[in-house]
C-alpha cells in the first residue's frame, strides 16, 4: 500500500493533532493533582514544551500592588537572569497583550511597534516569531504566556496561538483554584483579629518544630506573653477599642518576629510564639526587644485618649530545660504567670 503527500501531511495532521490532545488530557490531571501554583505552573510548562518548537516561554504573572508583570516561570538559557523581573504594563508585546486583554500572533517582531529592542538583551537571542495570550479567568487578569523564536527559527502559527490560549485557559483554572485554596486555608488557621495563627495551628506547628528539633539535635524556644491588665482596656475604653490593641499587638510581633518563626494567638490577650533553631540567649534577645516595643507603643483612640500596654512573658527552651511538647509548654506558661504574679511587664527565662 502507498501513501500520496497528502496523505503523509494527513497522517502527520492527525498525529499532531493526537499528540495535543494527550497533553491537554495530562494538564487537565495536573489541575486535579495539586493545588501548589509553583508545581502547577511548572508541570503544565514541561508538557506543554513538547508541543511547541519555541526558544524562549515565559509565564509572567500579575502583581496588582505594584501593576507589574513578575517572570515567573522562565524556560530559556537566561532562566537565572530573568526569574523574578518585573515588566511594566503595557511594555513590549507582552505588556500590550496584558493592557489589551488581546493575544498577539508576529511573525517578524523587530517590524512590530510594540516590540521592545531592549527585551533582546533579557531573552540572549533577536527575537523572531511571537505568539503570546492573556491567562484571565472571570475577567480577572493573572498574567501572560509568552513564546518567543529566534530569526532564523520556524514561524508560529493560528494553530499554535489556538492552543497556547487553550493551555493558558487551563492555567488560570489552576492558578484560581490554588489562590482560593490558599485563602479559605488562610481563614481556618489564622485569628481574624490579629492576622496570626489560631491555637489550633500553633498546636500543629509546634508538633513538627519539635520533631525537627529532635531531630537535628538544634534547640528551639517557646515564648508565652499575656497582656497585663487588659481587662481594664476593655472596661475603660470598650471592647472595640480593646480589639484594636490585640490587632495592633499582632502587627507589632509579626513585625519583629523572623521568617521561620511562628505567633498564634492562644486565647483572649495571651499570645505564644514558636522560635525554631533559637537558644535561651536568642529568644531572650528576641523577647526583650518585643518587650520594649510593645511598652513604647501608643495607641490614640478616637476620643483622643491615648493607650499604653504592657505584657509578661515566659520562655522554656527544647532540649535545655524539657524533653518533649507537654512539658515544653507547661513551663513556658509557668514562666509567664510567675512575671504576672509578681512585678508583671517583665520577662522570666526557665
């Protein structure tokens, strides 16, 4: 049997046409197999790769606070340099299709006005062929996908700006479900009041700090503080007004606490912290300047009167002083309340 040209161009049609279709069902599992964006992201970037014979594909996601584009995946041989640049709206090609809500397909980008020259020096090659799609899902706009050929490489087509917008569509469905994933996530472990984790969390936190702790043989501190008098706060001036110190006690220590370290609220104006990797002289450290902080802080309430709070503290480290979580925490809490029954505002180290 023998087979014509158009016959091999249909066979090689259909081929292609199969091969997209298998990388769209893979994609369509990737939505349901995780919710973290940066997997997300990525996993649907190396399988669409197969697909397209391109140099250069970004996904550049939107930053509202700052109207800026954010490199966010970055497959080229600039990856380290173009990882986390930012691109203004409505700069370059990728810029107007964000501004416009428009894909853009170029055969000759150095012929296009909204090509940016300087983007060549960011890319390491002279831009050619460009296709690039808005990823929005509900009108919202979450950012650009962005293929990029160089002069001599082949040209892009209808068919792949079709399925870069189809591939784009289902990376907003996934950057969506992730993004409210992560808030209604945010809600169930964090107190509204003061923006830190709820007691339930810290509980969940402190289990694996002291599994990791054990583990490497580091030493972490545990730090309860409870406000002095505050039942006055709330008789004096309202229950209101005693919302705004917690809230405002809360900026204050994430403010001062490190990255790794961890603030629950434990319950009504008592407050915990978790100090991975931090001795007795680290968390004293740490905790007097809170101390201080909190002393000095004054807050001016809308009858003009101004507000002062104090607080007392108890820290108990792991391994110097206990071995395990029960003991970790009754005597951080013994600390606490030994400053409370006698010169209060102070700070007891176990």
């Amino acid at each position: 049997m023998t087979y014509d040209k158009d016959d091999s161009r249909l066979l090689e049609m259909l081929h292609r046409r199969n091969e997209e279709l298998e990388t769209l069902v893979q994609i369509g599992k990737t939505l349901t197999s995780t919710l973290d964006i940066d997997e997300l992201t990525n996993i649907i970037i190396e399988k669409s790769n197969l697909l397209f014979k391109s140099r250069a594909w970004f996904l550049l996601l939107y930053d509202r606070e700052s109207n800026t584009f954010v490199y966010d995946v970055v497959v080229s041989d600039l990856t380290a340099q173009l990882k986390g640049k930012h691109l203004r709206m409505g700069q370059g090609i990728a810029g107007w299709v964000a501004q416009n809500r428009r894909p853009a397909l170029i055969a000759k980008a150095a012929d296009d006005e909204r090509y940016c020259a300087s983007s060549e020096t960011r890319i390491g090659f002279k831009a050619g062929s460009i296709v690039c799609v808005p990823v929005q899902i509900q009108g919202q706009l979450l950012g650009v996908m962005q293929l990029v050929n160089g002069r001599d490489d082949p040209l892009f087509d209808e068919n792949d700006l079709m399925l870069l917008s189809t591939i784009a569509d289902y990376v907003a469905i996934g950057i969506s479900n992730a993004r409210n994933f992560s808030r209604v996530r945010e809600l169930v472990i964090t107190d509204d009041l003061t923006g830190l984790f709820n007691a339930r969390y810290f509980d969940e936190v402190l289990d694996i700090e002291i599994r990791r702790t054990q583990r490497f043989g580091n030493s972490m501190a545990l730090v309860f503080m409870d406000l002095d008098h505050f039942k006055l706060v709330n008789d004096q001036y309202g229950h209101l007004t005693g919302s705004r110190v917690l809230a405002e006690i809360g900026s204050l220590i994430k403010k001062r606490i490190r990255d790794i370290d961890c603030a629950a609220r434990y319950g009504g104006d008592e407050f915990v912290l978790i100090l991975p990797q931090t001795d007795k002289k680290g968390a004293f450290e740490l905790v007097t300047d809170l101390h201080e902080r909190i002393r000095s802080n004054v807050l001016s309430t809308e009858c003009g009167a101004h507000i002062q709070v104090t607080a007392s503290f108890g820290i108990a480290t792991l391994p110097e002083d206990v071995d395990n979580k029960q003991d970790l925490i009754r005597l951080a809490d013994k600390m606490m309340y030994l400053v409370k029954e006698t010169t209060r505002d102070g700070v007891m180290v176990a």
